[in-house]
C-alpha cells in the first residue's frame, strides 16, 4: 500500500512546487554529564513528534524561540524527513503553517518529545545544541553538533569544559527512539 506520506512522494512534491532539495546531515551526539554553563542564549522550547519512524523517519516540530528582547517571542513549525543513518543521513525540512502542524499533531500521539535546546559556539567556530529534555525524559541533556564533512566529524573531541559520552552510533539515543521508548536502560 503506497503511504501519503513517504519520503520520496514528500520531496517530489515539494520540487515540484520550488521546495528545498535535501541535504546531508553530518552530526555526532553525545550524553552530557556535566552541562555547559555559557550558552549563546536563553534557548528555545521544542515540541516533536513522529508521523514515521521506520528506517526513514518524519517528524513535525514547534519551535518556540525565546525572547531575545520583552516583545520578541515567535513560533515556527517544521516537517522534517530524515534518511537512515547515524554519523551521516539525507535530510529535507520545510516550514509548515500551523494549521498544518496542528493538523498532523494529532498523528504523532506516543510519539513525541519536549525539549529545551540552547545553542553554543565551540572552539573553532563549530556549533553546537544542547537538548535539555522533559516529562517522559526529564534528566536526559543531550549535545549535537553538525559538521561539514565526515573527516572532521571523526576527528572532533570535546573541550576540556564539557563531560560526556559520544552515543552516535547508539540507536537508543536517537529522538525517534526516545520518543518511542523513553529513556535508555
């Protein structure tokens, strides 16, 4: 049964209205034990949920950005596609309206994650997303970082100020599977 909502029928659709084409994520990801204390901001809240979590997965997602200044508070929804992968995987993202996020949020029922995610500038000009989760996974703090090519992605190390272990090729950390089945054991 072909499903509306595959990937490639997703894409093809979104090229064929002047969408934007995918792209490949470069990223590792690591379990925090000491969390950073300067951050490049106050952080914005994420809601997320998954349509499909297969080997590819689609996700939706509200961002509310946190106020730089008092009346600068904003919100964005987001439908994402993901390839599978875990150093390197195709991703397409497209902003949606929120008629339409609220339409689809209803699919994503125990499928989902809270989270406040801070960013941070890392030597060398690398940036970095801190992911402090809730409810279901309240205590998990999570640090993301995007690279540019795989060589530098293999030869990144932590500095000195952050504590913690590289889970990147530990599908039980990967946001579909913590929404699916909660915090690692």
């Amino acid at each position: 049964m072909y499903k509306w909502y595959s990937i490639k029928r997703i894409v093809a659709v979104n090229k064929k209205y002047g969408g934007v084409l995918m792209a490949k994520e470069i990223e590792r990801k690591f379990l925090l034990t000491k969390v950073p204390l300067k951050t490049d901001g106050p952080g914005d809240l994420i809601a997320q949920g998954y349509l499909s979590v297969e080997n590819e997965e689609i996700r939706i997602r509200s961002k509310i950005v946190c106020p730089k200044e008092k009346d600068d508070k904003s919100s964005k929804f987001f439908l994402t596609c993901k390839g599978s992968g875990d150093l390197s995987r195709e991703e397409w993202e497209t902003e949606i309206p929120k008629w339409v996020f609220d339409a689809l949020w209803k699919k994503t029922e125990g499928r989902v994650i809270s989270k406040i995610r801070c960013t941070m500038t890392l030597p060398g000009g690398l940036k970095a997303e801190i992911d402090d989760y809730f409810q279901k996974l309240n205590g998990l703090v999570t640090l993301e970082v995007e690279f540019p090519d795989e060589e530098t992605a293999n030869k990144f190390t932590l500095p000195e100020e952050i504590e913690g272990r590289d889970v990147t090729f530990d599908k039980r950390y990967k946001n579909k599977n913590l929404a699916l089945n909660g915090l690692p054991k």
